[in-house]
C-alpha cells in the first residue's frame, strides 16, 4: 500500500525538477542599456589603451569594446566560480548575478575599441 503513496510523490519530485532545469536552461537576455550602468568598476581597467596590469604579474589588459557579448559573460562567470585566475577579476565578478553579466558582455558587444571611455557621463 506504501508504494502506491510513494509514485504520486516522486512523479511530483520529477516535475519540479525538471521546472528548475528548464527556467535554468533559457538563456538570460543581455541589455546594453542596463549594462552602461553596471560596467563602473571595469572602464578603471578595460577602457584605458595600453594599461598593464602589475598584479599578481604583468600583463596588457585587454580592451572590450566589441567584444563578444556571451564571451565576455561566460569569462565572469569563470571567474566568479574560479576556473579563470585573477584575485581582482574573482573580487568584482563575484557580487555579479547572471544577469548582470549578460548586460556587461551586451554593453561591450556594442562598443567599438575606440568607444568613449567614460560611458557614464
């Protein structure tokens, strides 16, 4: 009589789960226009020409205008999870929601190299 009670239960448990993996799965929406106030923190990096970086070694940062939008979603959110090294870019994209990143990566996607460098003003 048990297993009988048991079924309805975990056919309930198999759709919830497969709620959650389904609204999980839709690809979140980037926008440039909500992204221009979200990228604050980066123009003090990537958006000064040929600005190096001397932690925790040296290297050139890289610019983003133009940039790939997914791509540049996809490297924070490596770096909040810490599969990209890099304490500074672990620090920042950790207070980042997926969301966010997706407005990042959509704001640089519609810039060019030479895009202005303060887009706040």
């Amino acid at each position: 009589m048990k297993k009988l009670f048991i079924l309805p239960q975990l056919a309930a448990c198999a759709f919830l789960v497969f709620v959650g993996f389904s609204a999980h799965a839709a690809e979140v929406q980037g926008s440039a226009d909500a992204g221009k106030g979200k990228v604050w923190l980066c123009i003090g990096c990537h958006s000064i020409p040929d600005y190096r970086s001397d932690y925790p070694f040296v290297y050139k940062v890289p610019m983003l205008g133009g940039q790939n939008a997914a791509y540049i979603a996809t490297a924070l959110a490596e770096y909040k999870k810490g599969e990209r090294k890099h304490p500074t870019m672990r620090a920042i994209s950790g207070s980042l929601s997926d969301q966010d990143m997706a407005d990042i990566g959509a704001y640089y996607a519609a810039q060019t190299a030479t895009s202005p460098i303060n887009p706040l003003k």
